[in-house]
C-alpha cells in the first residue's frame, strides 16, 4: 500500500520516495486512467532491460506488438520533463524523469517507489540482478552525477561512481559488467564490475555515444568524426573508424557489423572486428538517435525523415513527413517510435503506416511539456511511452 512523503530508514532510504499520496504527489499525479490491466503472465525477466533491448541496441524482437487502432490500457504521471525508455524486468516498469527513477507496476501503471538519483537526467536504466543502473547529469558541486546503482526492489542507491562527471547516455550492461558513455563537457567513458570496482576508462570527445557491446568490443560514436572500439575486458583500443561528422548516436551492432548515422547524414557500416567500411548511404538529413535492425533491415531515424536501408546499403522507403523519430523498436516486423506528440507503427517491409496515437498536453499554457523523446517499448502485445508531459502509457488493441 503507497504511504505518502519520503521514508528514511537510518538514513539509507532518505531519497526513495514510495507510493504517492500526499499533496505534492497529487499534484504531479494528475488525472490517472485506468481502462484495463496489462497482462503479466509469462513476461520474460531480461529481455526488455535496458536501451534498446539488449547491449547491442539492435531494437528487435519477434514478439508481436499491436498491430491496429490502439486505446489507452493505462496512463499514468510519476513527473514531467526529461524522460528515458521504459524497460521492463517482468511484471515491472522502470522509467527516469529528469534526474528521478521510478518504478511502475506493469499491470495497471501504480507508481511503487521513486529515488532521486540526481539533479537532472533521462537516461535509460539498465536492469540486471536486482539492481538499476542509471546515469545523471547537471548536478553541480553539492549534487552528484555520473552513474548509480540502485536497488531495484526498494529504491535504495547502492553505490555511485564517477560522481563529478556529466554522463547524459544510458548506461549498457553485459554479462560480466557495466559500462557507460560520455555527456555534457565530458570525455571519459568507462566500464565498471557490478560491484562499483572501476575497470578501464578512456577520454573521447564531448557527446560520446552511449556504447554497444558484443563478442568482448565495446563500439562508441566518439563524439567527434570518429567511431572508436576498446576490448571490454581491458579498455586496449582496438580500432579506430574516421567518419564525415560527429557521430553522437548510440551504435548498433549486427550480424558483425556496425551500424551508426553521423550528424553529416550519411550511415555507415562498419566491420565490428577491424572497422573497416563496409558501405555507406547518404541519408536524408542528420542521425542523432540509435537504428534498428529487422532482419535485413536497418530503420534510420534522421532529423528530416525515417529511412529504410537494406543489408547491402541500398535505400528501400523513406518517409520525410516522421522528422521528430525517436529511436525506432521493431517488434515482429513492425517498427514502433516517438514522433513528436505521436506515437508511430510503422511496417518495416514499405514504410506503411499501421496506426498511430496522439498524446496528450498536460496544460495548454506549457507547450513545452509535450512530446515523446525516447523510444517505447513492446511487451506482450502492448507498447509503452513516456512523454515529456510526465506521462506514462500503456497502448494496446481492444
């Protein structure tokens, strides 16, 4: 049952706060709808726990997703402004708003506990063995920043590193560790054990992507015309790829290959094991968001249109009128984003629209507080979106 205020436990639970019944909560909480109750039975653990679904942020499953006109199952709003991805770890959402991580019952939205991680921050946590790891930034000198790993049961912050760095991207997780990108005038990148123990790092530019891990490389967008892989167990570089503008968006890898939009429009497959260029394709505007892969697919958000591009660099569709993509989240052929306001499915095969859905402003005096800025999320049949409002919803088929 939520009790309202926050709740200090010898002092290690001061910044938690659960539930949400008192006056400042209602406040932030307006206008709960609750129309119909997620199912949860048989909802994997680890499959939908961090970025783009996995630490190589290829955006795709085989599981369906609505494929028609949606209604709202639940709408909940925890805060406002920033937001991450919602991840799910079973029958639970975990979503950031700035600088705030909150857990959400996945069935029906409750809120069960926030913890204030820091001052500012909508990075996308990362869920493994119990424990949220997130990243914060803008805290200034009495506030912390950097990474935190917070207890995903009761909220409690385990431990923080880097505190006086400004990390604006979501941290990534693997088998054996943590690691995290770069952020407002930061150049460091870092890996982590899951016990906090630092393990490497390393200086890129400002701005460098969050990273992509696979087969022991860890792929960052350097910030800069540079796309840089280090070994993940030691941090040694492995290859270095110059590319024609700043690559700030997070990579993606594939079948060997990665996957990365520059900031000069163009997309670039290179060789996960030496960085060689494999091809490229000049796009129709600048890429500041992840690609999704789908088979022999790649879904590109760019600033002016969605692209698609085949396995061999040749363009399939494109659609000028998606200019404000999220990154895209493919879920049995169908490519699920944030476009403004709007929520998208979208048919990987033509570029066909399936159905959309606008949501809401939270007051029509704030424009600001509208928008979907970080991708959803499918699960079982149902698509879960953040908006910068404060909102949470569950969108499924009636």
């Amino acid at each position: 049952m939520a009790v309202g205020g926050f709740v200090g436990v010898a002092g290690c639970l001061g910044n938690v706060r659960i539930g949400g019944d008192d006056e400042q909560a209602a406040r932030d909480r307006p206008d709960p709808e609750l129309n119909r109750e997620v199912e949860t039975e048989g909802v994997e653990d680890g499959s939908r726990s961090q970025f783009q679904w996995g630490p190589t942020h290829a955006g795709c499953r085989e599981e369906a997703g609505p494929t028609d006109d949606v209604d709202v199952f639940w709408r909940r709003t925890p805060y406002r402004y920033d937001h991450s991805q919602p991840v799910v770890v079973g029958d639970r959402v975990y979503v950031s708003f700035s600088g705030a991580l909150f857990r959400l019952d996945l069935a029906t939205g409750e809120v069960r506990w926030s913890t204030e991680v820091g001052h500012d921050g909508s990075s996308t946590p990362a869920v493994r063995d119990g424990i949220a790891y997130v990243t914060v930034w803008n805290g200034g000198d009495e506030t912390d920043r950097g990474l935190a790993a917070v207890d995903a049961e009761s909220g409690e912050v385990r431990w923080r590193r880097l505190t006086d760095t400004e990390i604006t991207t979501a941290p990534t997780v693997t088998d054996d560790g943590v690691f995290v990108g770069g952020g407002y005038e930061t150049q460091t990148v870092a890996a982590f054990d899951y016990d906090g123990a630092e393990r490497w790092r390393n200086d890129l530019g400002e701005y460098a992507s969050a990273p992509a891990v696979a087969d022991g490389t860890v792929v960052y967008g350097a910030g800069g015309p540079r796309v840089v892989a280090y070994d993940a167990a030691s941090g040694e570089e492995l290859w270095t790829a110059d590319v024609d503008g700043d690559a700030t968006a997070t990579p993606t890898v594939a079948d060997g290959r990665v996957l990365i939009g520059t900031r000069a429009s163009t997309l670039y497959a290179l060789d996960l094991a030496d960085g060689t260029v494999e091809w490229t394709e000049d796009l129709a505007g600048p890429v500041r968001r992840s690609v999704a892969v789908a088979g022999d697919t790649a879904v590109v958000p760019t600033e002016l249109g969605l692209v698609a591009v085949g396995d061999g660099g040749e363009r399939l569709w494109s659609d000028d009128e998606v200019t404000g993509a999220t990154a895209p989240m493919v879920a049995d052929g169908v490519a699920y984003l944030g476009d403004g306001r709007t929520v998208r499915a979208i048919a990987v095969e033509d570029g066909t629209e399936r159905w959309s859905f606008r949501t809401r402003e939270r007051t029509y005096t704030d424009v600001l507080l509208q928008g979907v800025r970080a991708a959803p999320t499918v699960v079982d049949g149902v698509v879960l979106a953040a908006t910068h409002a404060g909102d949470v919803y569950a969108l499924g088929e009636t």
